[in-house]
C-alpha cells in the first residue's frame, strides 16, 4: 500500500465521496481531526503510550498533567534511592477523606484524577521527588504542516474509513455510512487485536525464557 499522507488522504476523501465541492473540501480538516479523536476513544495500541516526568511541588497535593495527555495509566515516584514507587489510584473524593488536612505532609501513597489539567495526591508531599506518568497521548493531528502521524504509517484503513464516516454524516449519505461504519469497525478489530496479541507475547516472553532456562538446567 502507497504512504498515506494529510495530502493523500483529503484527495482520498474528495474521490471516494466522489465530492470536490468548496463547501466539502473546506470541512475535509475537521473530518479527519474528528475520526482521529473517535479512534483515540476506540483502540488500545501500545504506540499511543508514552511517559513523562516532572516532581511533586512540597506542600502542594496539586500535580499538573503533561499537557497532551489523555488517559493517566501510572503515576510513579521515585525515592532517594531512584526506587520507583507506584502511587494506588482512587477517587478525589477518598483522597479527600483520607486526607483531609491539606497542610500535613508526607510521602504520598494515592492519586485521583482532579481535572483535566491537574490530579491530585495523598498525603500532601512533604518533598520535591521525582515522578513519572504514564499516560495515553494525544495523537499529532494531521495537517498541511504535519503530514503523517502514527495512523497514516501503521493504520491507514482504520483512518480512512473513520474520516469517510464523517464525510458521509456531513453529506447526509446514510448508505455509505453503513457500509463505512462497518469497515471502521473491522479496522478496530484488527488494531485491537494486534495489541492484545503483542502484550501476550510480552508478558509469555519472560514465561517461555524461564522454561528454556529450567529445560537447560535439568539436561546439565
């Protein structure tokens, strides 16, 4: 399959609604930043994970979130030691009745998401450690300026089919629609799969290397 590119794709668009009016071409943008945005909701690859760092702000139980963050997956901290600790996700409402004196401090053992900007610990910090999130991104958007992004090289069917719903939704096309909702679905399948059988290949890798290894002992 040729590389798909923001290029490709709009014309893409143009051609399968066989439709190169102004009035579409000028939606074609939003078209594709909303299927991008429906396939960050539906699929689960490992790609659009990744981790940041920052530290706890003594005597603040406020901790901003990096700034393309979707999801918060793990918040970690890291002891004098560099020993990553794994904060115990709850609600805001248990962390504020687990702590409810703001201004008593201590090494934190809980985190709640607060807002879409902030979450929030318990106890307060009582230092500045270093800490690591792991969260879902958000995908860079494709765009005349960003022309590729990790749809356009590893998932190409499920970006076409997901922007061609939405062309059909603004052109009131409820039989195209079918049939293209159905392929997107079929693209999220796929996708899904592909990352559950990527994570069991990680999680048995350890398993079949320790049975290799007691295979090795025992003929010795």
């Amino acid at each position: 399959m040729a590389t798909m590119t923001y290029s490709s794709l709009t014309q893409d668009l143009k051609d399968w609604m066989e439709n190169d009016g102004t009035e579409f071409s000028n939606e074609t943008d939003n078209f594709i930043g909303l299927a991008e945005q429906r396939i960050v909701r539906d699929v689960d690859p490992q790609a659009f994970v990744t981790s940041a760092y920052s530290s706890f702000n003594a005597n603040d139980r406020f901790i901003t979130k990096p700034t393309d963050a979707l999801i918060i997956k793990h918040v970690i901290y890291l002891d004098s030691d560099s020993k990553r600790h794994f904060l115990e996700k709850r609600t805001d409402e248990f962390i504020y009745d687990y702590w409810p004196t703001s201004s008593t401090t201590g090494t934190p053992k809980y985190w709640a998401n607060y807002k879409d900007t902030e979450i929030l610990v318990a106890p307060t910090p009582s230092a500045a450690l270093t800490i690591e999130m792991s969260y879902v991104q958000r995908l860079d958007t494709l765009s005349s300026s960003n022309t590729t992004n990790w749809l356009t090289i590893n998932a190409q069917e499920l970006l076409l089919f997901g922007a061609l719903m939405e062309a059909c939704t603004f052109s009131k096309n409820r039989e195209d629609l079918q049939i293209y909702s159905q392929r997107y679905q079929a693209a999220v399948q796929s996708v899904n799969n592909q990352a559950r059988r990527r994570r069991r290949d990680d999680y048995n890798a350890p398993m079949n290397l320790m049975g290799e290894n007691n295979i090795q002992q025992a003929t010795t």
